[in-house]
C-alpha cells in the first residue's frame, strides 16, 4: 500500500522525488559520517569505531587555543552582525524611496560581495586594510565580515518593506511624530521579521566565513573556522570532528530560527 507522499502521484513525479531524496542524501552523507566519529575512542578516523568517548569535545573546551578561537567567532560574528544589521536596514529604507536615484545600480554595489568570489573580496580586503592598518586586528575583521553580511540584510529588509504601507509613516507624521520615533514605534515591529531574518544570515556567513580571516588575521585572532583550517593542515586531531559537530548543530538550530522568521513574515498581513 502507497504511503500518503505518494498517493495519487504519477510515475514521474514519484521517481523526480525519489531522485531529489537521493541527491540530498548524497549531500548529507559526509556530515552524518564525520559527526560519529567525534565519538570515537581512539585518534583515529576509521570505521567500525573501537569505543565511544568524549574525550574530543573535552579537549576543545578545555584547549585555551580553541577557547581563543571561539570567542573570537562569538566576538567577531556578534559585532558584524549588529553593523550589518544597522547598515543593512539604513541602505534598505532608502533604496525603498520611490526617488531614490540610480537605485539598481547603488543595490547591485551592495549585493556584490554575495556574487564576486570570496577569494577575490579576500585579495581586495587585505590590500585595502594594508593601507588602512587594519591586519592583524579583530577591527578589521569585524568590518570585513560587516560589508560581507550586510547584503543579506539589506536583500531581506527591502524584501519587507515591499509589502509595506508608507502611509502609515505619514499618518504618525500627522500625530506629531518625528521621523525617528516613527520609525521606532510603527515602521520597525512590522519589518522586525526580515531584520531578524537578515541579521541571522549575516551572524552564519561572519561565523563559518574561513577564506577573508586566512588573509588579514594573525594567530592572536584566530577564528574557529580558520582554527580548524590550520589543524586540517598542520595536524589532524578528532577535536576537529568534535568541532565540526558542534558547528553542525548550531547551524542547524540557526537556520531553523530562520525558517521560522521567514514563515512568520509571510504570515503577516500587508500592513
């Protein structure tokens, strides 16, 4: 007997889903075989595991080198995250103006860094910082990852503000409220979602981001994804599987919270 996800379907559309099943699971595979192995007893990445231990996670919390490197993520992705979100939202609210000038043009200058490579942003970022003083600092790196969030930002917010009513700025204009407190008390709880939502993908791309922290840190700011890079390279320890599997999950928790604000937005009536 057919089970409800293929009940009614034709032959085509059973075999397309059955396809698209195993093209995901082809993807997955990797990350449900290394998360095992951060269990493993022995140093050894093998199969069938000898023992389940702990050991691995352990050693991460406790390594002042990888304590290091996750406050640095913590640090970096936080403040990035807070630019990105007030830079995005700005850049979104005038690009929103229907006089906005040369609009498509100012908005495929912020979207860039989501199209050009990384490694070409990377090469342009540390000659730009080099002149600047900014190698080697967590302040240059906050700033880098702000100009590679912010696109998300500014994508979702004016996502947002399309389906919103500017006459309601008008209305609390004739009220007395100036535009900052407009914007506080009526325009922002509606938009809040796609700020959310923005500011979620600029807190993932600034704390898994690995290629632009190789060019302009050193090893006091070491993030946890070039920490792991540089084990990879230099030696290969089960706390990076242990790592991986962390990352993995707060990933995972990260992009349901986003689904969730997604969800929620096209829940909400056109204001």
């Amino acid at each position: 007997m057919r089970g409800p996800l293929l009940w009614g379907l034709s032959p085509f559309t059973i075999a397309l889903r059955l396809f698209c099943a195993l093209v995901l699971l082809f993807l997955v595979a990797p990350i449900l075989a290394i998360m095992p192995l951060s269990f493993n007893a022995e140093p050894f990445f093998t199969y069938p595991m000898p023992g389940f231990s702990l050991q691995w996670y352990e050693e991460f919390f406790q390594s002042a080198v990888w304590r290091l490197a996750l406050k640095n993520s913590i640090v970096v992705a936080i403040a990035s995250t807070i630019l990105s979100s007030v830079l995005g939202t700005l850049a979104a609210l005038g690009l929103s103006r229907p006089n906005c000038p040369f609009r498509a043009a100012i908005m495929a200058a912020l979207i860039s860094p989501m199209i050009v490579p990384i490694v070409v942003s990377a090469v342009g970022i540390y000659y730009f910082f080099a002149a600047a003083g900014l190698l080697n600092s967590l302040t240059g790196l906050i700033l880098a990852h702000t100009a590679l969030g912010a696109p998300f930002v500014v994508i979702t917010v004016a996502a947002t503000l399309g389906n919103f009513d500017h006459t309601l700025m008008r209305a609390a204009a004739s009220l007395g409220a100036d535009p900052i407190r407009a914007f506080f008390t009526v325009m922002l709880p509606i938009i809040a979602p796609g700020v959310a939502s923005g500011s979620l993908f600029a807190f993932v791309t600034s704390f898994d981001e690995v290629v632009v922290a190789l060019f302009i840190t050193g090893s006091e700011q070491r993030t946890l994804p070039r920490q792991m890079w540089s084990g990879v390279r230099e030696q290969i320890s089960p706390t990076i599987t242990a790592v991986a599997t962390l990352l993995i999950l707060f990933s995972v928790a990260l992009l349901v919270t986003i689904q969730w604000f997604q969800r929620r937005n096209a829940a909400r009536p056109p204001a």
